[in-house]
C-alpha cells in the first residue's frame, strides 16, 4: 500500500474512491487510517476483481456487505466483466458507486478495450442500473399504491355456492373459497360450517358476519 501517495490525495480534501482490488482487509483498514489522519473521511471502497476481464463466478458481490458492516462507509463496484449484468446486480445490492471501463470502440488497439462498454451498451447499462435502484425500495413489507386496485380482485374470500335459505344451518357443500376478496377471509371457512344462516344468501353472493 502507497502510504505517502493515499496521504497526498487524502491532504487535497476531494472524496476518495479507494479501489479494494485483492486488498485484505487489515490492508484497507491501514489505507483508510492514513486517510483519516489527515483529517479525510470523504471515501468510498470499491469492492473490486482484478482479471481482464474478470469471470462472473469469481466477481464475488457478496464482499460488497462484508466492506460495509466492517468499515461503516458507502460501497461501490469496480467492474472488469464482459458486459453489464454484474454492474447492475451490484446496484441491485445496494452499490453506491459504479465504475466501467468505457470505449468508443473495442477494436481500438490497447489492453483496455476488449472488455470495455460502446456507447449504447453504456446507456443501457445506466438504464439497468437506475431500474435497479428504483426496485430496491423499502424494507417494509406493505402493499404499494399500484397493487390496491388488485387486492381484492386478486384475494379470495368465502362465498356461497348455492341459495341458502335463512334459517338453514351452513355446512361445506354450500360453501366454497373464490375470488374476490370481498367476504369472510378463507381463514374463518371452519367457523362459518355450523352457523345458521340469518337471512336468505343466494349462490355465489360473498358470505359475511351480518349473514350468519
């Protein structure tokens, strides 16, 4: 590790995207103590593999949450696989930063360009990752606006599948477990068997508590 040099960049007071690439850890926290030395606490580590390119079953994302919880600091991706799948999977795990090598074309002569992303295939990187970050969301477990509409069209309830006279005590034959979700909940199917019907129900109405 270049103590001096991490030092001179740290002095200039600008965010630091501090590459991790075949780094252990005890080395990043050296790095990250000589930064912070100098009064800098403006960094991101870049989770990184160093092949060109670097095979997909050896990116290991999953280190990505092993910088996090260890240092407390954001985590990005530096990328050096073919293509765009990995890049907008580590958004997808929470990367905060993104980097990918870029060329105007990869028959340019040089050691870079072969695994490098063309100009559209750049876009749609981008345009994956942003669609990432939308779908992370929240990690509350709730319906959101746009499923409302489906809820109870898509839930299903208790109804009745032939005339029940008033007076007539349910059993199972007479009842069944269909869409929509407007009736009793399918969890009360037992504790509707043996109630007496307390008006007419005609088939295929929803079976609720004022009726039984």
């Amino acid at each position: 590790i270049d103590i001096p040099f991490l030092c001179y960049i740290a002095r200039k007071g600008k965010p630091i995207l501090l590459s991790t690439g075949m780094a252990y850890l005890g080395e990043i926290e050296e790095a990250l103590e000589a930064i912070y030395n100098e009064g800098n606490k403006q960094v991101v580590l870049l989770h990184c593999g160093i092949s060109y390119p670097m095979p997909v079953e050896d990116v290991n994302l999953a280190a990505m949450d092993t910088l996090r919880q260890a240092f407390q600091l954001p985590v990005g991706y530096s990328d050096h696989t073919l293509g765009i799948t990995v890049p907008i999977s580590a958004a997808a795990r929470g990367a905060r930063v993104i980097e990918k090598h870029f060329t105007l074309d990869r028959n340019l002569p040089g050691p870079d360009h072969k695994f490098a992303l063309e100009p559209d295939e750049l876009k749609a990187m981008v345009k994956g990752i942003r669609e990432a970050e939308a779908a992370i969301g929240s990690p509350v477990k709730r319906h959101v606006a746009v499923e409302e509409i489906h809820y109870r069209r898509g839930r299903r309830s208790i109804f009745a599948v032939q005339d029940i006279p008033a007076g007539t005590r349910i059993t199972a034959e007479m009842i069944a477990v269909l869409r929509p979700g407007i009736g009793l909940k399918p969890k009360y199917y037992d504790l509707v068997i043996g109630r007496i019907a307390r008006k007419n129900i005609r088939a295929y109405e929803p079976i609720t508590w004022d009726k039984i």
